[in-house]
C-alpha cells in the first residue's frame, strides 16, 4: 500500500480555517478552538496569528492555531517566559527543574518571542485530532509550526496547557524534543440535572449548608440577579469591573479597552452564545461572569465585581456556580467548565481537575 502523503496548509484567517474543514475536527470541549471564538480574539489580541491544517487528500486530519507571543505580550499565563515562571512559583511538578534546565530564571526572556500552539486560552489548549490522525500527521503539522515560528523569529515554540488525556500528542511532543512540567488543573462541573437545589444536594454534607445559606443571603438582599444575552450597552461596565477584579489581584496595569475590545467582538461574533450572569443593585451592575455556550456544555471565562457594593454577598458563587446550576436544565446544559486556577475554591463546589502541561522547546 502506498503510503499516505498528509498536506499542511496555512491560513490567516478563522474563516478561511473553517473553509478547509476545521469545523470536522471539534469536539464538545473545544469551544475556544471554533473560529466565531477565534475570530472574537483575532479581532482583540492585537498579535500574528495563524491556523494551520493537515489533510489526507480532501479529508481534514488534524489543526492547530497559532499566535506569536512576544516581551511585551500582556499574557501573564499564557506566554511561554511568564507561565514558566508562574509555574515555578507556585511549585507546580517539574517547573522549578525545566527552568533550570533551561539556564536558570534570568534565561527565560531568551524564550520570546515565542510560537504559542494551541489557541490563547487558559486551559486545555489542544492540536485538533480527527479519527485519521496518527503520530506521523501530528509530527507533521508540528513541523510546520516550528518552521513558522522560526520564520517568524522566533526563540521556542510552546503548547501552554496540554491536557494529560492527550496522549498522542503529548507523546509527539516528547518524541520532538519538547519539555514540559505542570502548568495547571483545569476545572470542570458536572451537573446533576434539575437545579439549584439538586445541585447543593449533591454537594458533602457540610458544603451544601454552606451553599445553601449563601443562596439564602442573596435572596435576603436587594441585588437582582439574571442571565442574558451579552447587551452592548453593559461592555464599558463589565469591563470596568473586570479591570476591578484584575487590581485586586495584582494586574493594575491593566487598561479596561482590552476588555471592551474582547466583550465587543463577543457581542459581534458570538450573539446569543455569549451569555452574561450579572447581579444589579439599584439598577447598577456590581457583578458578572461571562459564560460561552457550546452544545451541552458553558464555558466560565471572564468576571468583575464591584467589591465596595459588594459587601460580604457570595457573589462570586452566585453569578458563577448557584445560576448556573439553576438556569443550566433549561438550556439543555450538563457541563459547566471554569478553567485553571483557584482549585481549592472550585473542588469546594463540585468540579473535578485534569492536569494541564506546559510543553516548550528552543528553536
């Protein structure tokens, strides 16, 4: 038999992408890697990115996006130097090795600019897999990404958070020399089915008392609470309580008009997919969370408070976990994902953690 020639082709747009058959290759879990998201941040990164895929003939194999991150690239967990040391600092398995064995801390801005695969979101960044694709098709298409990045200028190339149950391409990744250690635990809750209330019931004992008492001091308060559609006219007040949550945690440099610039295109590409959880007092928003809908499953991606109308209320929770839970049966909705990062907070209210790696190799 002779052998099978795998065909990689560049695009540079989400459109032209999907034009070749990206659609074909996605899975219930990839609503960051659809180009209506893709598009949302090729409008608002502000960054080189590309979409690259691999064929058999006419018949889509495998893809992958790409985006060159450089020094002055505002991603503090999704560049290649900053993740690294993000990593070594919180003492994730093999971080504080990998650096090391890359020349020590000073040695990382010797990564950028880096070639990150995988798409820019936190968590479960993925090379795009068909039934066709075996390791040949995937050490294929990661030729071609080093050789762009190279083209590009590029120090490394990177896959920021590869889930562990990808083991094809982890494996790929390893056979081409690439490194990695943990990069995160990304969050996901299943829902039991009818509610709020089944939802806390499932929950331990003693963590269902204490979800039910928060519900209850919501529904004490004077803040209404909905879920809708993205409004255009609520972007600048999102964003203004994003910037307020991102100070809280450190990134005060951080300029409101990038989070516009995301919720707008939202708004633009994603329409009723683009939903917002909001808690309003006295006709003020004080508190959202942006949550993307894809088939059965949300995806919590983005949130802002307003921590002095705040007070002591479990927003978070609410706008979060508790509406989710409530508003989730009628919209046909069994999984809720949130990400990397506060793990302790999410276990407490029912998610389950898949390991995420960081793979990087110098080019």
């Amino acid at each position: 038999m002779a052998a099978v020639t795998v065909e990689i082709e560049r695009w540079n747009t989400p459109e032209e992408a999907r034009s070749a058959g990206w659609d074909t290759l996605l899975g219930p879990e990839d609503f960051f890697l659809t180009p209506p998201w893709m598009r949302v941040l090729h409008d608002s990164a502000g960054a080189w990115m590309r979409y690259f895929t691999a064929h058999d003939g006419e018949r889509p194999l495998a893809a992958v996006p790409v985006v060159l991150a450089t020094d002055r690239s505002p991603w503090a967990l999704g560049r290649t130097d900053l993740l690294l040391r993000h990593a070594a600092g919180e003492s994730m398995d093999g971080a504080a090795g990998l650096t090391e064995e890359l020349g020590g801390d000073a040695a990382l801005d010797a990564l950028m600019p880096s070639m990150m695969a995988g798409g820019r979101h936190l968590g479960r960044t993925r090379l795009l897999t068909g039934p066709g694709a075996g390791p040949g098709t995937v050490h294929a298409l990661l030729a071609r990404v080093e050789e762009q990045a190279v083209a590009e200028g590029c120090r490394s190339a990177a896959l920021p958070y590869v889930d562990a149950s990808d083991t094809l391409v982890r494996g790929v990744l390893e056979e081409r020399g690439y490194r990695r250690c943990v990069s995160g635990e990304f969050a996901t809750l299943t829902h039991p089915g009818k509610g709020f209330t089944e939802y806390a019931m499932s929950l331990p004992s003693r963590r269902s008392r204490r979800v039910r008492s928060e519900r209850r001091h919501i529904e004490a308060s004077p803040v209404e609470i909905d879920l809708a559609p993205l409004r255009l006219e609520d972007v600048p007040r999102l964003a203004a309580l994003e910037t307020e949550l991102f100070g809280k945690y450190g990134m005060t440099g951080w300029d409101p008009k990038r989070s516009e610039a995301v919720l707008d295109a939202a708004f633009h590409h994603l329409g009723e997919k683009a939903l917002v959880s909001r808690a309003v007092l006295e006709g003020r928003i004080i508190g959202f969370g942006l949550v993307l809908s894809h088939g059965s499953d949300w995806f919590a991606h983005r949130a802002g408070f307003d921590y002095e109308a705040q007070g002591k209320l479990p927003l978070y929770y609410e706008l979060l976990y508790y509406t989710l839970a409530d508003e989730a049966p009628a919209h046909g909705v069994s999984r809720v994902h949130y990400g990397i990062g506060s793990t302790e907070a999410k276990v407490s209210r029912g998610c389950v953690l898949s390991r995420q790696y960081l793979y990087v190799k110098e080019l």
